[in-house]
C-alpha cells in the first residue's frame, strides 16, 4: 500500500521542495487586525472562541499562500490545546484547510507512554477509535477526528511506548517521527549522555528506532518511521545518516534557530521545517503592512524552498 513516506516523497518530486511549514500560533505575533476580526466572529467571547477564530482566520490565509512552496505541514499541538477545546476546534480547522490545499500533515505532539495509554494516543491521533452501535448492540471502529499522516513521539519509555504507534503505522501506512537529537542550543543533556557502549544516548536510540522500523518500509524504499534530527548539530547528522540510512528525518532548527540550509540537508533524506520565518514573516524579514502577511509568507517560503534546494544540489542531494 502506499503509504506516508511515499505521499511525502511523492510531493517532493512533483513540486520539487523539501520545506516543511510549522503551524506554531502566537497571538502575541498575530496583526490586530485578525485578532479584531477573531472577537467579531466568536459567539462565546468567554470561552478562548475569539482567540481560536483569529488563530483559524490567519492561518487558512497562510496555508493557502505558501502550499506551492511546502511538501508537508506541521502543526504544534501545544499551541492549540492551551486554548481548550476552542483550541482543539482551531487545530481540526487549520489541519482541514491544509488537507484542502493539498498538504500532508504531521502532527506535533511528541507523546509518550506505554500499554493502554500508548496505544490510545496512537489510536486516536493515527488510527482509528471504539464507537458504540445502540442498534447492533456493538463496538465498531471510525476513524479518528484528527486522522493525521503522521505524528512526532517520545521514545524514553522504550519499546512499550512505541509498539502501539509501529503497529499503526504497520496498519495503517501512517507514519511517526520518533524525537532523538533534537536542535535546542545548549542540547538535551539526556541525549548527549555516554552509555556503557560508548554510544550516546541519541545514537543507542537511533539504533532501537532501527529495530522498531522493520516492516514499516513504504514502495520508495524509506521507512515510515523516522526521526527528530535538529539542523543545529550537523557534525552528528552525518552519524544519524549511517545509523539510519533508509530512515526519513524530520529536521527543525532551519531559520529562526540558525541551522544553515547547507546544516539542514545533511540529514537527507528529510523534510526541513521552518516556522516563525515564514509563518510572521510579515513582521521578521519583510517588516511590510500587516494586511500583506500572506504575500509576506509567500516570498519567504518559496525563498526558504529555493535556498534548501540550492544546498541540496551543493550536497549533491537533489532527488530530482
């Protein structure tokens, strides 16, 4: 079947770009003008409505400018649910519009943990969820309301966290990006610990994500599960490519971090996502009339393709 990783790779040599764009709402970012608009439209100015529709309002702008430019979405959950269900309700909103531009999306949501609860997250991000039948007097499956390509997930409990989200992906032909050496500067002093092996922490990971990924291979040939590897730290992407050569990366850090373009690829094969660049570029590079933002982000997203596609054919990369 065909499956995330093919979809992904698909795109990428239809619009030629490996750019990811992250979806991270900051009303502190957002022009006045759209959080105006925001408290026009809400019903419940109580209860985080007006924030949500705001949140809706410029981001369905955004999506829709920059979807020639951009293989894959990314939305951070974090900045969703700490508007309550409003903000829950905003995230379905804006992952909707995506799939209506043609998007793939991956989730942002890094969960963790094992057994049930593993497998619930799992079920009900990636999969599908129990509803009862009052008329058959029985359980049936539906489909997830998130319904998402793929997710990010955190590997510290093992093996009992991530076999609920493989047998998914397994199933389903979703896909999940397990965090391993992400791009925070100074770096997680988790991952940078040394082992009884003389591996660090992120290398013995990147080998259990090596064991977890059998039989998760789509038709290209890359697998399904892959990894966070942050294009801050590109002396170590080039390790994390000989432990994982068929694993496909998902590598922040690229802009707003500092991680270079040229840093970026060196994790190919790999969607490079990039958020406040393009996302508030109206206030960042273009500094223009908040009115213009889509226009703004538009120039900075076929911008950020062009330059990672540069770098990728100083790397001898292209895959196209």
């Amino acid at each position: 079947m065909k499956t995330f990783v093919d979809e992904l790779m698909k795109e990428i040599q239809k619009k030629q770009s490996i750019l990811c764009l992250e979806l991270d709402p900051q009303l502190k970012y957002l022009p006045p003008h759209i959080l105006d608009k925001g408290h026009e439209e809400a019903r419940h100015p109580f209860e985080f409505e007006p924030e949500a529709r705001a949140i809706v309002i410029y981001f369905e702008e955004i999506v829709k400018a920059v979807a020639p430019y951009v293989v894959v979405a990314k939305p951070q959950m974090a900045f969703y649910e700490k508007y309550g269900h409003w903000g829950v309700w905003a995230f379905e909103k804006v992952v909707q519009s995506c799939r209506e531009n043609n998007l793939l999306v991956i989730e942002d949501a890094k969960r963790c943990d094992g057994g049930d609860t593993a497998m619930a997250y799992a079920e009900g991000h990636l999969g599908t969820v129990d509803t009862w039948n009052p008329r058959k007097q029985e359980f049936v499956k539906e489909l997830s309301i998130f319904n998402i390509n793929a997710m990010t997930v955190v590997p510290w409990i093992g093996t009992s966290c991530l076999s609920p989200f493989v047998e998914i992906v397994k199933k389903s032909g979703k896909g999940i990006f397990v965090v391993d050496k992400t791009s925070f500067k100074p770096n997680s002093e988790i991952e940078q610990l040394v082992t009884t092996s003389g591996r660090k922490v992120w290398e013995e990971t990147a080998l259990l994500v090596k064991q977890w990924s059998q039989g998760c291979e789509g038709e290209c040939g890359l697998n399904n599960v892959g990894v966070v590897l942050g294009a801050t730290f590109p002396e170590e992407a080039e390790v994390m490519a000989n432990l994982l050569p068929n694993c496909f990366k998902l590598v922040p850090g690229y802009g707003a971090q500092f991680g270079t373009a040229d840093d970026a690829v060196k994790g190919w094969p790999c969607t490079v996502s990039s958020s406040r660049d393009i996302d508030y570029a109206y206030q960042r590079k273009f500094k223009c009339d908040p009115i213009e933002f889509p226009e703004a982000a538009r120039k900075e997203a076929e911008s950020s393709r062009d330059d990672l596609n540069q770098a990728l054919k100083r790397a001898g990369k292209t895959p196209w």
